[in-house]
C-alpha cells in the first residue's frame, strides 16, 4: 500500500510503528550515555571528597567540550538518510565516513588543545587547591578518549540515518558495563585512584568506538564506499555542521546564563535550580528520542522525493510531542513529593524548587512539539534556519532572564522565562514547518 492509497489510519499506524521502533531505543542509548558520569562518580567518590571534586570539575568541562560537537550526529543523521531515500545506499555510507573522518581531526585538535591548557582551564573554574590536581589528572587521561567519542557521535548518525538505533543501544549498554567494570577494576584492584577511572573510562570509549567502526566498515564494504578519507566530502560534513553548531553553543549558552542569574539569586536558589535542572534535562531525553526518530524518518522521505509523507509524518510526530509531553507533565506533577527528598532534605530548597517544578510540568507539551520539530528541520537539512532560530531565542532570552534579579523575581521567574524561551523556540520552529519551505527533495539538499 503506497502512502498516497494508505487509509489515514493505516498511514497513522505507520508513522507509529516507525516512531517507536526508532524512538524507543534511542531513548535507552540517550539515558545510557549519562551513567558513564554517575559511574564514575559512584567509584570515585568513595576516594575522598577532593577526589570527588576534581572529578566533577573535569567532567564539567569533557560533557561541553564533547556536547558541543553533538553536530557530528545530527548532520550525519539527516545527510545519510537522504540517500537512503533516494536508494543510495553506498553514497550513504560514505557520507557517513566523511563525517567519522571529520570527528578523527576533530578530536585530535581538542587533545592538542587539551593537554598542555588542562592546569589554566581548571583553575579558570575555580576548582579548590585540595581538587585541582585530581581534576587535572582526570581531565589530561579523559582527554584522550575525546576522538572516541567524537566517532560514537558520528557512527551513531551514520546509523541513525541507516534507520538503524538498535545497535547504538547495545553499544551503549555494553560500554557502560565495561565502563563500570573497568573503572572499579583500576581504581581499587590496581590501586590506581582517580587516574584509574579516567583511563577505565578512556578504553571503554575506544571500545565502544571500535564496535561503531565494526559495523560502519562492514556495511562500506558490502556496499562498495570508499573507507579512505575525501577532502571534498569532509570539507561538506564540516559546512553542514557549522550551523548546528552555532545552534548548539546557543542554546549552551542559554543554560549557562540560567544557571549564572540562579547563581545571583541566593545558595538555596542555584541549589533549587541544579535540582529542577536535572529533572529538565532528563525528561529531554524521552523527547529528544522523537526527535532523532523524526531526523532518520524525516531524511528518508525528503530523499525518496515523498513530501506528503514528510509532511504526514511530521504532523504525527507533533502528536506523539504533545502527548508525551502531557505524560511527563503529569508525572512531574504527581512525582514531586517523591522526587525532591532525594536530592536535598533542606525544606528551605523543597520550596523554591516545588513552583518551579510545576512550571516545568505545564511546560512540557510546548517541550515535546519543540523537540520534535527540532528534529524534523535537522531531518530536512534545514541547519541555517535552525542557527538563526536559536540565536533569535537567545537574545530574546539573555534580557529577561537577567532582569530576573533586578526585578527581584526567585527561581519561579527564572524558570518562567526558560518557558518563555521554549515558547520562542516553538514559534519560530512552527513558522518554518508551517511555510513549507523546510521541504528540499533529493539525495542532498
């Protein structure tokens, strides 16, 4: 049954299928990535509060150095799965080598830049005598597992476009398992402290990033892509991701300016805030799972030149945000007396943090249609508007998060105002995917 045959129903029940078969796995890949921290932490605190410190200062400083090159996988998402559409299915892969070459030079850049700056970068945080030399030592060996990661990024986007995010799934799973063994192994076995859980978490990215390159070969072999690296095609991978980029430091930015005026506002405050914080980016993660269903399915249409099932999908994945949305909402709500206790027992904290909490529970549905169109315009390759729509949010949201204290508005406001910049986000996202012009058909845009 074709898609313009297909009963609206029967069309629905397609889209679903697909959504949750991507959906659901890259969930779990998504929640994996961040237990590689609270492992680490698990094992590391039992060293000493310095050690403990130092570890957190570093990790800081690894989670924005990596996260800001998360374009690898976005770009690479969307360009492979154009080609897929378009039935080309070694033009895909070696799309998708251009991008895993670019994350190679990519991390060798930031280990020449890391190494020698590690002592500046980590006083420049204001880590404690006591913490610092733990955080150097941790953030030097980390340093070293920063072009695995970068592969992971990008295999992960090959695969993705191959509608394929079952296999990152198992790797992530098996990389905190031996991310975990590996650390306790060279942190208590060998007696090696904090240096042990850094290179403990250092081979188990390698690992992970060889498995990546496992598969990734395989399919450039069966397929007959060229695995040797292209100028021309790095050099597209590395256009096509500066506008993503410029999305990504954006919105990096808006966070640090939130947590920056929570900070102003007083110690039970910026406690609050870390709390709710938390609960924010953890509840992204089910909706950020819609969205990379919505880069892979969405490239596949725009690629097999089938706008109307690009437009069906788009608009049932905007359900599936809303209702999601809805869902988390509610659990938020009715999760509140469970949740706070533990993080903190400072009744002071528990109610700065309750109203925000509801803020962010009745902020939810605009979430999940944020995420998904997200995911929809970087499907479509639509990276330069993405740029602008974001730094369009951010000036909107800079003023008025820092009027916060100067109004002496509490961490209520503050979070007002990041709903307020989801609001901006989910009109300037809506009026693209509304004017149609997101559409480009064909193996590249």
């Amino acid at each position: 049954m074709t898609q313009a045959s297909a009963t609206p129903k029967a069309t629905r029940r397609q889209h679903d299928r697909e959504i949750v078969a991507l959906a659901v796995p890259a969930f779990g890949a998504l929640v994996a990535e961040p237990l590689f921290v609270m492992a680490d932490s698990a094992i590391v605190g039992h060293l000493g509060t310095a050690q403990l410190a130092g570890l957190g200062i570093a990790s800081a400083l690894l989670t924005t150095a990596v996260s800001v090159f998360v374009f690898l996988a976005y770009a690479t998402t969307a360009a492979v799965a154009r080609r897929v559409g378009a039935g080309d299915l070694q033009a895909a892969i070696r799309q998708g080598m251009d991008g895993i070459w670019l994350a190679l030079l990519l991390g060798g850049a930031v280990i020449a830049a890391a190494l020698p700056t590690a002592p500046s970068i980590v006083e420049l945080f204001g880590a404690s005598d006591t913490a610092a030399p733990y955080a150097i030592i941790y953030l030097r060996i980390s340093a070293l597992g920063i072009p695995a990661m970068l592969v992971v990024l990008a295999s992960t986007g090959v695969l993705r476009g191959l509608q394929d995010t079952r296999t990152p799934l198992y790797v992530a799973i098996a990389g905190f398992i031996a991310n975990a063994v590996l650390n306790a192994g060279l942190v208590y076995g060998a007696d090696l402290g904090i240096a042990g859980s850094a290179w403990g978490t250092v081979i188990a990215q390698w690992g992970m990033a060889a498995a990546y390159l496992v598969v990734v070969v395989r399919g450039a072999r069966k397929h007959g892509a060229s695995l040797r690296p292209d100028a021309a095609g790095i050099r597209a991978s590395a256009q096509a991701g500066v506008p993503l980029l410029v999305r990504t430091l954006s919105l990096r930015a808006i966070l640090m300016i939130a947590t920056a005026v929570a900070a102003r506002l007083g110690d039970a405050d910026i406690a609050a805030h870390q709390i709710v914080l938390s609960l924010w980016s953890l509840l992204a993660f089910a909706l950020d799972a819609i969205a990379i269903a919505g880069q892979a399915i969405i490239g596949r249409y725009l690629g097999a030149g089938d706008t109307q099932g690009a437009r069906q999908a788009c608009r049932r994945m905007v359900e599936w945000g809303i209702a999601v949305g809805v869902a988390l909402g509610v659990l938020v709500v009715l999760s509140r007396p469970l949740f706070l206790p533990l993080f903190t027992s400072d009744s002071t904290v528990k109610d700065t943090a309750l109203p925000a909490l509801v803020i962010v529970a009745l902020s939810q549905p605009i979430c999940g249609v944020v995420f998904v169109l997200d995911g929809v315009l970087m499907g479509a390759g639509d990276g330069p508007y993405l740029a602008w729509a974001m730094v369009i949010t951010l000036a909107v949201f800079a003023p008025a998060a820092l009027l916060v204290p100067a109004l002496d508005g509490g961490l209520t406001a503050l979070w007002a105002a990041m709903t307020l910049m989801m609001v901006i986000r989910m009109l300037t996202l809506w009026l693209r995917t509304r004017s149609g012009r997101w559409i480009v058909t064909g193996a590249t845009r």
